[in-house]
C-alpha cells in the first residue's frame, strides 16, 4: 500500500508530536488547528506536511485539508467533545476508512465505541506502560523491600 | 412529559419556565455551580450540577426515564454529544439540539440528531414578516426544511383572474389550499385566484421566498 | 515482547503515588485491586474523593516537595514512587528526590509534553511520557492500516 494520508485535528502537544513523528517516517501528513501560533509546536527539521488554520468543525475546513483523500483522521484537540463530533463528521459523512479520536476521560470511551470510533486514551495507554514497568521490576526481584 | 434541559444563563431559566408553565417535569443540567445554585434559587426545576455530555451526569438527571432531552449550551459540539449520549446510552425518544452556528443543522442532520438554529428561525421570521405583511402562520416544518404559510393576496397581487398554472410557481413551492369567503377548495393548475382569497402555501425553504414573492408582488 | 500483568508479583509492591488526578487516580485503583500496598499523596483532599474509601482514607495530604510528607506516605518502605501530579515540572523534581534522597528503586515522573519529557531524561529521570505512549499507539495502529 502507498504511505497513508493522515490528517491530524489539533496541533496540542499529542497533536504536534504525532505530525512530527509520522511526517519523519514519510506519511503524507496535514494538521488543522485553529490557531495558527500553535503550529510553532512543529519541527522545522522533521516536519515537512502542511498546516491549516480553521475549524475543524466546518466541512470546508476539512475539505481544504484533503479530507476526501485521506487514510485515516486523528482527532487531538483539547475538547473531547470536539474530538467526538470532528471524528464522526469524517467517518459518517466523509466515510473516511480509519478515525481515531484521543480521550481525556477513560470513562467515556464506551460512548466513542458505540459510535464506532476508534480512542486513544493516553491515561490509560501510561497506565498500561506503568503497570508493565512495575511487573517488570517485580519480576527482575526489586520486589518486596 | 419528563424534559431534561442542559444549558446555561437565563436562555436556560426562560426555557425552564415555558417548559414548566406547560405542566411538563423539567430538570436542569448546569455545568457551572454558582449558576447552578442561581438556578435552583430562581425555579423549581430540579438542578444537576455537571456536564450534561457526561453519562453519569445525565444519569443522575435522569435520563433513564425522560422523554426529552433538549441540548442547548452555547457549544455546538457539547450540543452533539449530549444528544448522541441520551440517545445511545439511555435510548431517550427524542434528543434535539441547538446550533449556534446554522451550518451544523446539516451536519447533525447527516450525524442523524435533530437539530434546530435559533439564528435561522429568528432570521426566516423576521425576513418574512419584514418583507410582508399579509404573512401569518409562518410554521417551519421538517426540521426547517419546510414552511408553511398562510398568505392574503392584495391589490398588488399581479394574476388576479389568471390561472394558477401561469404564475411560474417554483417547482418545491405548492398552494394547498384556497379560502375565498366562506368557501374552502384545493386547487388544480386551471383554479383562477382572486384578490382577497387566503391560501395556504408550502415550500421547502429556499423556494419560499419566489412563491411569496409571486403571490404578494407579482414580480 | 508483551510482559502479561501479573497480579501476583505486582502484588508484592509497596508503591507511592504523588497527585490524584486521572492517571493518579486509576493507577492507585488498579494496584489497590491488584493486592500491591499503595499509598497516594495529594495538595487537596477533594481530589481523592475518586478513591475507593479506604484509599482516600489513607491518603497523605500535604506538599509532595517536603520530605516530611513523602515519609510520612511511606516513602522510606516503597519499591516504586510514581509522580502524576498536573504539573510536570513538580513530577520531576519529586521523582528526582525520591530516587536520590530516598533512594527509591524506580521512580516515575509523568511529564505530559514531549520535548520536556527528552529534557529530563537527559537529567536521568526517568520519565513517563503520556504524549509519547499515546503517539506510538496510534503509529501502531497506522502501521496495522498501511500493511
């Protein structure tokens, strides 16, 4: 398969970092915020995708950003709320294949499900990776002091 | 009925009263605690202090057994939650949201909540009204898609005596009914109208405005 | 390699956690379920009203930065010390005491932003890194699509 189309809504620090990240490893990458001062967030080295400044609320601002090509939406602004409608706006009248949305509040992800929107829930993802470290450090015996 | 209202301000108290003055059992939800409490002070709705587009906040309004859950916060994307939550979580009847911004109408219509911009509605009545006064019973029906108005035709109404086929009527534009006098018929495209006659005419919204125009101007 | 939870050597653990916010808060939860002793520290007592009771009630509230408070939260028993308050600076400078002045086996500070999370690293803390974890969640998962 080609390299995906990825568009990012929000350019926060989950935002900023992913576009960094997946624009180094070659994905064609296109970030919405509606702030263009937060795309300072983004690295002059490894950053080569486009920005675009609007609300991704409005169709035309996901229209302009490449939406009807696109592989898969990550939603990351600081409104979960936000995130929820962006990201079922690009799966039920875009149909855009793949669409994530990130979570603050566990507690909601069952709503994101049911809707049929995928979540990244950082807390729990670092709780997942905390409780890793700590069965790790049990096992290697640092247990039990 | 058992209506949940979320929202803020006196927006909120005012649709709290019209709601109870209805006999209708209504509980607030109100994300901030101070107005919350002013609420509580101000009407004898039940108040919930919380983010309405929080399941469990929702949960404690009662969501389980309302009939209604009306999203009116002054943030188009809490609106959506909170209607899609009540719907999906509690299988509430009916959830309607406001939009603050017209152009969400759409979209929540295709996300598959109701959904009514008080912008537009003020807007289209205020139009109407300004631009006609022989305008009643203006009803927007199918989610504003549709309004329904009855119009008295004037002096200035240019077909008088001519067929209704010849005005040129829109094609989403229809004259359901004609009340002349005591008599009330629906009409065909060979019904000749007549000054003075009432008729009552639907059209989807972006029609409405030519077939106003043609019945009350003649332009 | 996935290391499977395993609830019987976590259990083990005498773990102290600094801040009751969100992750805080379900980390206690889950080691608390999980049998290990925990111990949570926070500035205000409302924040660990989310515990479950005999948590909260044995929650330490106080300044995480005086020593006094750290100890009296058991610092000086634990195996692990994780910093999760709101504020990453904070969480590095509690981890680095735990880890040199206490002497805590693994001390964890929880940085949300990314570039100060590569800081602190180079200062030798080490650091859990909320928008890196969830990053690579989702480079994951974009990797599953483009294969």
């Amino acid at each position: 398969m080609r390299t995906p189309y990825v568009l990012i809504v929000g350019c926060g620090r989950l935002g900023s970092h992913l576009a960094n990240l997946l624009s180094a490893q070659a994905h064609r990458v296109v970030v919405i915020d509606r702030n263009e001062a937060a795309f300072a967030r983004l690295s002059a080295e490894s950053f080569s995708g486009f920005r675009v400044v609007g609300d991704a609320s409005e169709p035309a601002v996901l229209r302009k950003a490449g939406i009807e090509k696109s592989d898969l939406l990550i939603t990351a602004t600081h409104e979960d709320n936000l995130n929820l409608m962006v990201a079922l706006v690009a799966k039920r009248v875009f149909a855009v294949p793949h669409v994530m949305a990130r979570v603050y509040d566990p507690a909601r992800e069952r709503l994101y499900h049911d809707l049929g929107v995928e979540t990244v829930c950082p807390t729990l993802v670092a709780a997942e990776h905390f409780f890793d470290l700590l069965s790790r450090a049990a096992g290697s015996g640092g247990g039990a002091k | 009925m058992k209506a949940i209202l979320v929202g803020a301000g006196r927006p909120l108290y005012f649709l709290a009263q019209t709601f109870r003055r209805k006999d209708h059992a209504v509980t607030l939800i109100v994300r901030d605690a101070a107005e919350s409490s002013w609420l509580a002070n101000q009407s004898d709705a039940t108040v919930v202090h919380g983010d309405g587009s929080n399941d469990r906040v929702l949960e404690d309004a009662g969501a389980r057994s309302a009939d209604l859950v009306l999203a009116a916060t002054a943030n188009d994307a809490d609106n959506l939650i909170i209607c899609q939550q009540a719907r999906a979580r509690f299988a509430v009847p009916r959830a309607v949201a406001l939009v603050n911004d017209p152009d969400n109408q759409a979209i929540f219509a295709a996300l598959g909540v109701d959904a009514i911009s008080p912008s537009m509605t003020v807007a289209s009545l205020v139009e109407q009204w300004a631009t006609c006064d022989r305008v009643t019973h203006l009803v927007p029906a199918g989610n504003g898609k549709v309004t329904i108005s009855e119009v008295t035709l004037g002096d200035s109404f240019a077909f008088a005596g001519r067929p209704i086929a010849e005005l040129g009527f829109p094609r989403d534009a229809l004259i359901a009914v004609v009340m002349r006098d005591a008599e009330t018929l629906v009409p065909r495209g060979d019904t000749k109208l007549q000054r003075g006659d009432r008729v009552l005419l639907v059209a989807l919204a972006e029609s409405h405005g030519l077939a106003l125009q043609l019945l009350t101007g003649g332009g | 390699m996935d290391i499977v939870h395993s609830d019987a050597t976590v259990s083990r653990l005498s773990v102290v956690i600094v801040g009751c916010g969100r992750l805080g808060s379900l980390a206690a939860r889950r080691l608390y379920e999980a049998g290990s002793h925990v111990q949570v520290i926070d500035r205000s007592a409302a924040s660990c009203g989310v515990l479950p009771p005999s948590l909260a009630a044995a929650a330490r509230i106080g300044d995480p930065l005086l020593p006094d408070v750290l100890r009296a939260g058991g610092i000086d028993e634990a195996d692990c010390c994780l910093a999760a308050t709101e504020n990453d600076t904070l969480n590095a400078a509690v981890a680095m005491m735990c880890s040199r002045l206490f002497c805590v086996g693994l001390t964890l500070a929880c940085i949300a932003d990314q570039p100060r999370a590569r800081s602190y690293r180079r200062l030798g803390i080490d650091v859990l890194c909320t928008v890196e974890l969830a990053a690579a969640k989702v480079v994951e998962r974009i990797r599953q699509i483009a294969v």
